[in-house]
C-alpha cells in the first residue's frame, strides 16, 4: 500500500506489532503529549525517562493517564539519554526520541564509542517527508540538518536513506532527484558533477530499487508543466517521490518554506543509528511530532 498522507501511516501502524519508544528526558509536556498521542491512537508501546514528579505534574495538567507509560527515574538529561540509549542496545526499545535534553547533548549520547547508537564510520542524515498541499504525493527529503556540505559518498547514503523512508511508506521503486541550481551539467558547479556521476551509477546498476536523475532543478524534479516546456526527457521529473539537496541550506530553506508558507506538514527522522531517532525542534507542531514518531515506527 503506498501511503499518501501522513495519517495513512496510523492504519497501517495499527495492522502490526507495535513497536516500542523510549524518549529521553521526557519532561515536557511537547513530548509527553505527543508520545501520549501515538500511545493512544495504538501506534506504539512507550517509555518514559525523566523525572518522575515532573512527568506526573505533566500529565496532571495535560489530563494524560500516566499509566499509559511505563517511567524510569533520571532526573539529570545526559544520564536520561545514556540510560535511553542503554535501553535501546539491550534489545528494549525500538525507537528513540529526544526530550527536554539539548540536541547537542542528545546527538552526544547517540555517538558515544561506549554507549550509543552508531555504527562506526557510520552518516548520520536528518529524513524528512512532506506532505505538502502543492504537490500531488509525499516527499522523501534531506539533509536539512545534519550534513552541512555532503560529499559524493554522503550524497549516496542520503540517497539511500530517502529510498529506504520511501519504500516504508510503500513506494515500491522511488524515483529520486538530485537537486541542482541547474538542469544543465556545468563542470564549474560541483554539485551538478556529482549529481550526474550519482545518475550515471544509477543508469548501469550500481544504485538499484530506485529511478535516479540529476542534475535536476527543483522545477524540473516537481512540475511536470515545466517539465513539457522544456521538454526534458526523464523517467523522474515532474513526478518525484524523493529530493537529495546539494547542501543543509537549500533542503533546510525548501523544508521551512514548506511549513511556513504552504502550511506542509512534516514527519521527519535521524537516520544511520541502530534505530530511527526522533530530533524534534522545539518549534514543531505536536503533529508533526506524532507523524515524526509514527515514521520512525515504520522504519524500525
């Protein structure tokens, strides 16, 4: 079933075993409420660390039944993520979400050699999908967090990434643009180098289970008016289901302009730790928090 809309997830969530949460340093009600949310809707199993009174003081003037989660006590943040991340490496949880805690300290906890999530030598991206009232399907995109200036590798695990998060929503075979200034192959501008050395991998196999063209202006990889226009012949323009930026600054732009002027609304994940991790920011909407903890649940 290729999934839509973002609530199309909650149904297909419901049909399997739940996956389990645990968020670090629940202390606030931002968290509380959203993980109380997908909790209710029966889209997971959830614990809570933090501390104790405070989540109950919480739930109090949030009218939340607190034994909709199981609590751990850890009244200081850095220990709450250690303690997170502890539950997720024995085998506990399934799912990671940030609390309270600072992201600086929450990605610490993540990358600890001792206790955290990652892999070595592991990328890290922020996967976002969008469902925005302009176009005619979700859209799988990144990094408008983590990567500041990806490179070629990193421009291909992005690439996996958003096929990955496409193919949990049920896109079979995701057609992804690599986002350029340009259509054009100018050898001056890296990124449109990079974006046709990452199609041409494409073209002969080395990159399967998608559709993959670039260098493609944001234009090109969306409308298929402009598409006509210009009469670009490619098996991804004007219909893509995933967008890889060239940089942090044009996907972090594309995603604010998406919430702020079309009103979009936005699940959104940390992959290539061990789990999908939610990084919420503290200006996301409660719903984009419950959609961002029911992709993570897709993709555990």
């Amino acid at each position: 079933m290729e999934i839509r809309k973002l609530d199309e997830m909650f149904e297909v969530l419901r049909s399997k075993p739940k996956k389990r949460l645990v968020a670090a340093y629940a202390n606030d009600d931002h968290t509380i409420c959203a993980v109380n949310a997908a909790v209710e809707n029966g889209l997971i199993d959830a614990t809570l660390i933090g501390d104790e009174a405070t989540i109950a003081a919480v739930c109090k003037a949030e009218n939340i039944n607190m034994a909709n989660f199981k609590i751990v006590q850890e009244a200081e943040d850095v220990k709450a993520a250690a303690k997170a991340c502890d539950m997720i490496n024995a085998g506990e949880a399934d799912i990671l979400m940030k609390g309270l805690l600072p992201t600086d300290k929450y990605m610490h906890a993540i990358l600890n050699k001792d206790r955290g999530l990652c892999p070595p030598k592991v990328t890290l991206a922020h996967v976002a999908v969008v469902e925005n009232p302009n176009y005619h399907k979700l859209l799988v995109v990144s990094d408008s967090a983590i990567i500041p200036l990806p490179d070629l590798k990193q421009k291909q695990t992005l690439l996996k990434y958003v096929t990955t998060t496409a193919k949990a929503i049920g896109i079979a075979c995701p057609k992804v643009a690599l986002v350029c200034a340009t259509e054009q192959m100018i050898a001056s501008i890296p990124a449109c180098v990079e974006a046709a050395l990452i199609a041409k991998m494409a073209d002969r196999g080395q990159i399967k289970g998608c559709l993959v063209d670039g260098p493609l202006s944001l234009d090109l990889a969306l409308d298929a008016e402009t598409v006509a226009i210009k009469n670009l012949n490619s098996p991804v323009a004007g219909d893509a289901d995933c967008l890889v930026f060239p940089n942090l600054e044009s996907c972090n732009v594309f995603y604010k302009c998406c919430t702020k002027f079309d009103r979009s609304e936005i699940a959104a994940v940390l992959m290539g730790a061990k789990v999908p991790c939610v990084l919420s920011s503290r200006g996301d909407t409660a719903k984009t928090k419950l959609y961002s903890i029911a992709l993570a649940a897709m993709l555990a």
